[in-house]
C-alpha cells in the first residue's frame, strides 16, 4: 500500500515514514504541493495543512479517490471542517502516536473496500432484477400485499419500486423469523419495509399485523394463488405475466415445490399431493417445515 506524505518538517516526515514502512507500508515524501502534483498513484495521502503560501484543496481534488488523512496543527474550520467538506477522508492532530494514525488507515482502507463491495453487489443485483415489466403500475397506499407464484418476481416488482422513488429497503423473512412482533419493534418509517413470507402467518396473525403495520411504508410478499377477500389492498401479479415472462424468470426447484404445496394442499390430500411431487409423505411434511408452510385444517 503506497503512502504519499507531504510535509515540509523533514524530520516530522522522516520519522512518520520510518515507521510506517517499519509496518510494511511503502511510504514517498514531498515538502510542498507543487511535488506533491508530480505523484500519480497513491492509496493513502498525509497531508499537512500548515504548508505556508499554500492552497491544499486542488490537491484533494487530485486524490479524490484516495485515502486523505489531514495532518493538522490545531482544529478549526480552515484546518478540519473545510478540507472534509472539500473531499478529505479524516484528520489527526499533532503531535500523533503511530498507532492512531495506523488505526485511521486501516479503518478508511476497510471502509473503501467495504464500498467497491457494496457498489459490485450493487449493480450486479440490480441488474439481474431490473426489468420494465416488473414496475408496480398503480398508486401505491401501505401496507401492500404483492401476490404471486414466483418469488423472483415479486422480488423484482420490489426492488424497482424502491429504486424508482429511491428508497433503501428494510428486509425482513417470516421464514427465518416467524415471531411478526419482531417485526414491529425494527421496521422503518424512513425505509421501504420489505417482508416476505407473509403466507406462512395464520389468517388472523396476517390481519392483525396488517392493523399495526398502519400507514407504515411496507410490502409483503404473499405466495400462492389464494388470498382472503378481507385484504383488499393486494396486488396481484398474474400467472399469464409470469408465464410472457417465463424466459427471464425460471422457478428454482424450491420455489416450485413450494408453490405447488401452497397451490394444491387445499386439493389433494398429502398421500396424493406427495406423489404428484415425487417424494414421500415424510419429504412433504419436511418441505412443509423447511418453507414455514403450517399445513390448513
């Protein structure tokens, strides 16, 4: 890891490098910002602020997409408040112990890679779930119920809403976590609720939340063709969308052995149902589980 230091107290400079290589860091030394323009490539730049006659924000500019750590003499908004707002990642005061400055590196190094992850994960996720046909076309009141037979899309529909009117998403799965009080102490005003599983709730257990998700910015996934009158604020994703779109959107064996069950229990009774899966009565009551699909009476 390349470290650019500027600053004109040679001896302060020296020592800073010194150790700083002494922990494997590859450290270069300038004395004024002029030199400092000659450096193209650097991950982390020490910059002293107290450089007399000169202007230290083009340089910040420059190493926008570095690590800068501003090395001051004293804090006021010249020294800390304007180089931050200028681009600056952080500063310390001196004199510093070597320690607090390598715990300052390591912190924006974790926090800048954290951000390539994040933007990655990003751009790949969206990307495999952005699509013109997955837009919720109607006016939106909370809390919604999406119903559909495919998980994907109803995941789709989600995620485009929350990007089209830039909303952060508060996730949560009543498969991992069927206890929906839970829910209630950790959902968001300020971000879209996103909740899945909805289906696995008793009827009365879905109604009653519903009551006390009032006016809470929150979407429920709902698996499966059948949903109580009572809940009038769904929408339905049809399964002839689903089927126009069947290139884009093949189930996953999970997610069709899951809408099967939920489609058909109410049909066939298990001895039937679990033939027409291929698996034994055991499989099904294991599946049943492993869903969080409580089986109706």
């Amino acid at each position: 890891m390349k470290i650019l230091i500027i600053e004109n107290e040679i001896y302060l400079a020296q020592s800073i490098a010194t150790k700083l290589n002494h922990l494997g860091f590859d450290c270069e030394n300038v004395s004024n910002i002029k030199e400092a323009f000659n450096i193209q490539l650097v991950d982390i730049v020490l910059l002293s602020t107290n450089i007399a006659g000169e202007d230290f924000y083009p340089l910040i500019e420059k190493f926008k997409n570095s690590i800068v750590i501003l090395m001051i003499p004293y804090i006021n908004d010249d020294t800390v408040t304007f180089p931050l707002q200028a681009g600056a990642s952080d500063y310390i005061v001196k004199p510093f112990m070597i320690d607090e400055l390598v715990r300052k590196i390591k912190h924006f190094t974790h926090y800048k890679q954290l951000q390539k992850e994040i933007l990655f994960y990003k751009d790949y996720f969206c990307s495999s779930l952005i699509n013109p046909n997955h837009s919720i076309n109607t006016i939106v009141s909370f809390p919604l119920i999406i119903k559909s037979i495919s998980q994907k899309i109803i995941d789709a529909h989600v995620i485009n809403y929350a990007i089209i009117k830039k909303l952060s998403i508060n996730f949560h799965s009543f498969y991992k976590n069927p206890k929906f009080q839970d829910y209630l102490k950790n959902t968001s005003r300020q971000q879209l609720n996103y909740i899945i599983g909805f289906e696995t709730l008793t009827k009365e257990k879905r109604e009653e939340f519903l009551k006390k998700l009032k006016n809470t910015p929150a979407m429920l996934s709902y698996l499966g063709e059948e949903i109580e009158d009572s809940f009038s604020n769904v929408y339905e994703i049809s399964t002839k969308s689903i089927t126009e779109n069947l290139e884009e959107d093949i189930l996953s064996v999970d997610e069709y052995v899951k809408t099967t069950i939920l489609k058909f229990e109410d049909k066939y009774p298990d001895t039937e149902l679990s033939k027409k899966l291929g698996m034994s009565r055991k499989s099904l009551w294991e599946k049943r589980k492993k869903y969080g699909i409580a089986k109706k009476k």
